[in-house]
C-alpha cells in the first residue's frame, strides 16, 4: 500500500525494485505520489496490467500540489488539479497537507470522481489539518502515524518542539518525531475513545507503514540486515549513509537517548493500532522503502513481523496484507483473496509463514537441521500475479546480479563502512 518506483537518486532502476516485490511475494502495488512523473507512473500502470512487463499491479496515485506548477491558492486549482489527473489516468491523490480551504476541495473532487486517497499529514500543516480533519473531509487511508497524534492531544494544540526546531533539518524532524506519541493522549482515555470511534464510523484505513521508521529504534540492525550486502545497490546504499541532502539519512549524531525515545514512540503507535484493528478498524500493509535502510519487498515482509509486533495474529497480519489492502483500494471484487472471479495472485512456499513469517524472506529463515548443518529454508518460491507464474528465486538471483555488476564497476567487493 506503500510503494515508491525508485527513481534517479537512489539509482535505483525500475526493474531492480519490481523484481525485488516481486520476489519477495508482492503482487499488486500503490504508489503513492508517482515522483517520477504521473504519466511516467499511469504508464508503467498501464503496461503491468497488460503483463508487457514483470512487475506487481501498480495503483498510481498523483502527489498533490508537489512539483506542480505554481502554488495553488484558490479551491477551484484544486478541483481542476484531480480533474486533470483523472484524465491523465491517475487513480488517487497522496498529499502532505496543503492550505485547508484548497485541500477540502480536493478531497470534495476525488469524491465526486470516485477517486480515492492517501495522507502523510507532514509536520508542516498538521497543527491546522490533522487525521480527523482529513478523514472528515473524506481521506480514505493516512500513512505512517503523523497528524493522528495530533488528532490525540487533549492538553496542548501543538507539538512542544524546541525553538530552534527546523523541519528541514532531518535530525529535528525525526529526532522530535520520536517524542511526539508521548504527547498525545494515553490510552484508554476519553479522547483516545473518541478519535478511534470516529475513525471507525468514517471507515478509514490506516497504512501504518511501521518499518520504515525502524532504523531510528535499532540502527544497528536495520544497517546490517541479511539482505543488503547482496541486494542492496550500492547507490541505494550511499544514499542511505547519513547526509544532509538525502531524505531518511538523518543519522548525523543517533544516539542511546535517540533510540529509546522511538521504542517508546513505537509501543504507543503499536498499541493504537492494534486497538483500532481489534475495534474493526481496517490497517493495511505498507513500507515506502528506498529509505532509511529499507529495502523493497524485504521491508514488506518486515511490515508483516512489525504488525505481528503490535499484536496481530498472524491471520489477521495476512488479511491486512491482502483483502484489507483490496478493500482500502476499492478493488475487493477483483483482488485480496482467493475466489472464484477474481485475479489469479497468489504466493507459493514450501513453509509455513504463519508459524513464522521470516519465512517470506527472499533470504529466508536460519535453521539448525537433523543433520547438524545449518540451513537457510523459505523464501517465495513462486509469485503468481494474474496467472502469471513467476520464479521468485529466478527474480532474486537477477537482482544479485544487477548488486555485483555494479560492484564490479565501482571495482568494491563489499559495501562501504564507515
Ligand atoms: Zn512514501
């Protein structure tokens, strides 16, 4: 529900990232906010769904007001903005927050278009526009967790960042974020009752998109996960490495005092998520990988352990990733599960992921055999998307070979190390 195509500074090839999906078992795709260009995105939309190339199904949504011509002041840019983008193909609208009079009206014109939504509430514009606000208005799915705290103050309107705050300087950003949750309302208060029921009522979805804030809890881990040596590019992986210019490489100075504050921001985000799921609330699955250390598909499948984390069984962890997600893009007759009349999408492994779903990992899962040996077992075997069988290991072995030729070239056998 979370996936960004790459693009140009990360030096991330279109292909590098539908094999690693698709190789991890993912076989539909909402890209919310096509940075590469709408019609760039609508067209690699298209040529999917026409199985002309090997890629998930991907849902392009436009990013609102981003790189788009001038600044839209008046409601009218607004609704001529979602008219256009229907016309261009598009099929939802990803904002950031915006002025609130030209951001309802958007919402009112993807409505009427039957077009549907998605929010990262941005530091910037959630002291006027929250969760609730958005979800009144008739957003139909938040990501991440920003602006829904905000929705839970109940003894201040603001977040208490200090005076020398600057968004622009990604260590503030999220550096403070990880002390945002502690300033929200507490759990089980009347408040957080509130918010949560009417959430509900509105139908709302939330894309929590938990591990792509993980490094900031375990830098460590998330730095020398299994996957990247073999499969992480090694421009993906500068890109990474901290820098003032990149967006997620914030660890200019990330510390013990850094870390706690995010565990703790984490089992309050987790907390409320698990109770907006056991309500009846819809979450879905998502990742926005390509940063902060998180690789396609394999941070999909760490989506899966985080939501297991929160508190999930995993049956409800695979629901979240498959019908949920169908539902949350208005596409539950044709995708989300297996009947008949819908789309041919399925995953095929010789394990079994609900006893463990380190099992989905195109790296698969550490075992101590019979015979003494240590083995790697799982991974996908096959990724089945509209009937068509793809070899997921195949999928994989190529993305190592794009990772060595291009190690080959910077004449390094292993990634860079501080
Ligand atoms: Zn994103």
């Amino acid at each position: 529900m979370h996936g960004h195509i790459g693009g140009a500074e990360q030096g991330t090839p279109a292909e590098y990232v539908y094999k690693l999906w698709l190789g991890n078992g993912i076989t539909t795709v909402r890209e919310p906010g096509c940075m590469n260009g709408v019609d760039w995105c609508v067209s690699e939309a298209r040529r999917s769904a026409a199985n002309t190339i090997t890629a998930p199904r991907i849902f392009a949504y436009a990013a609102f007001g981003f790189k788009e011509r001038t600044p839209m002041t008046r409601p009218e840019q607004a609704r001529e903005w979602v008219r256009e983008m229907k016309a261009r193909g598009i099929v939802g609208m990803k904002c950031f927050g915006y002025r609130p009079d030209v951001l309802e009206a958007a919402f009112a014109e993807l409505k009427k278009q039957g077009m549907r939504s998605a929010c990262h509430h941005a530091q910037l514009d959630v002291a006027r526009v929250n969760v609730l606000t958005t979800a009144r208005w008739g957003l139909t799915s938040m990501e991440h967790w920003y602006g829904l705290p905000e929705a839970l103050f109940d003894d201040r309107t603001v977040q208490d960042y200090p005076p020398a705050y600057n968004y622009n300087n990604e260590a503030d950003r999220f550096g403070q974020a990880g002390r945002l949750w502690a300033q929200a309302a507490t759990r089980g208060s009347d408040k957080y009752e509130a918010v949560i029921g009417e959430l509900l009522k509105l139908d709302f979805t939330i894309d929590p998109t938990f591990t792509i804030y993980n490094a900031a809890r375990d830098l460590m881990r998330a730095r020398r996960a299994d996957w990247h040596e073999e499969y992480t590019l090694p421009s993906l992986w500068d890109f990474y490495t901290p820098n003032r210019d990149h967006h997620g490489s914030f660890f200019f100075d990330w510390g013990t005092e850094d870390e706690v504050a995010w565990r703790g921001n984490y089992a309050r985000w987790m907390a409320f998520v698990n109770d907006y799921k056991n309500r009846g609330g819809r979450v879905t699955v998502g990742s926005d990988s390509g940063f902060i250390y998180q690789l396609y598909g394999f941070g999909t499948i760490q989506e899966l352990e985080l939501l297991r984390e929160a508190g999930f069984h995993p049956l409800e962890v695979i629901r979240s990733a498959t019908l949920y997600g169908a539902q949350a893009l208005g596409e539950e007759q044709r995708l989300g599960s297996i009947e008949p009349g819908k789309f041919a999408d399925l995953v095929v492994l010789k394990e079994n992921p609900l006893a463990n779903l380190k099992v989905l990992y195109g790296t698969g899962h550490i075992r101590l055999g019979d015979d003494g040996k240590v083995h790697r077992v799982g991974g996908v075997e096959y990724t089945i998307k509209d009937g068509i069988v793809f070899d997921a290991k195949q999928l994989l072995a190529d993305v190592r070979r794009m990772v060595a030729d291009e190690k080959a070239k910077r004449h390094i056998e292993r990634l860079p190390q501080p």
